[in-house]
C-alpha cells in the first residue's frame, strides 16, 4: 500500500519486466527519460554525449533491459550493462534508471533496481556500479538506501558528479 496522490491509501501492482531495448515500451521510456534529463540538467543532455549504452550491450548475456508497468502502460526502465571482470566476479553498471513524474513514490524505481540486481546476479556479476548527476537528488537518495556507497570516479561520464557502487549477495 502506498499513499495515493489524493492523499487515500491504494493497492499498486507494478511488474517489471525484460524487454528488448528497442522495443516500443523501451523506445517511449527512453525518449521520456532523455527529455526530462535535458530540462533538468544545468546545460541540458545530449545522448551522444553520454557514455554509451547500446541495444547489442543491453541484452542478456551482455546486459538486461527492463521496463516497468503500472495498469498496463510503461512507467518506468533501467538497463544493466555487464562492463568487465572475470565470469562468476563481473562488474556491472546500472544505466538509464527512469520513471515517469506521475508514477513517482510508487515504488517503481525501487522495483527497477532490484530487478536489475537480479539480473546482474544471474549474469554472474558481483559488482554493480553507477554513476549520477547532481540534480537527481531522488535517484542519489535512491541508491544509498539500496545499499550503494559513493565511490570515486570509475568512467568519464560528462553528466556525473556521483559515483556509486554495490557488492552484491550471492
């Protein structure tokens, strides 16, 4: 149960769900998500700018993609890219987190990233790391309550001001 935005408690059922990267779900997750980076950063975003997170890299065994859904249309995603290390003790990073503005408290990122940490378990990587802007004070509050630690800087990330970074359970 969480609050519902007219202040009433409500049941919200989210699934997450695997999805190629360029489907159509992804697709309007990804083109929502760029546009709402490029309004809230200080000198907007440009995709081709950013590290890269190809299709090829975002499809199991390399990566996972993720899309989440609430009474049946997309609301959120978050991909996983397998980045290097040994099979059994790879390193994994956690890219495109989003969810919709009128999904927000719901849940549904918290679901994403279990989702991925999942996936990231079942690709056989122990490490998850991730990097984040300074605007994004909900996705950096995010992650230190999953359990991520600030880290220096592991990429070259033009938009980073953050770095975290996860060991994972077996």
């Amino acid at each position: 149960m969480t609050d519902a935005p007219e202040g009433g408690l409500r049941s919200v059922a989210i699934a997450v769900r695997l999805e190629p990267p360029t489907s159509a779900a992804a697709r309007d997750c990804l083109a929502r998500y760029f546009a709402e980076l490029a309004s809230r950063f200080d000198l907007g975003f440009d995709p081709a700018r950013s590290n890269p997170a190809d299709p090829a890299d975002l499809i199991p065994p390399a990566g996972a993609f993720v899309v989440a859904w609430l009474e049946g249309a997309p609301v959120g995603c978050g991909a996983l890219k397998v980045t290097g290390g040994e099979p059994g003790n790879a390193i994994g990073e956690v890219k495109r987190m989003w969810t919709a503005p009128n999904a927000r408290g719901l849940g549904v990122a918290r679901a994403i990233l279990a989702r991925l940490e999942t996936e990231a378990r079942d690709l056989g990587v122990r490490r998850l790391r991730l990097e984040t802007n300074r605007a994004l004070v909900e996705a950096q509050a995010l992650y230190r309550a999953a359990g991520y630690r600030e880290v220096a800087p592991f990429n070259a990330e033009p938009y980073a001001h953050h770095w975290f970074e996860k060991a994972l359970a077996e």
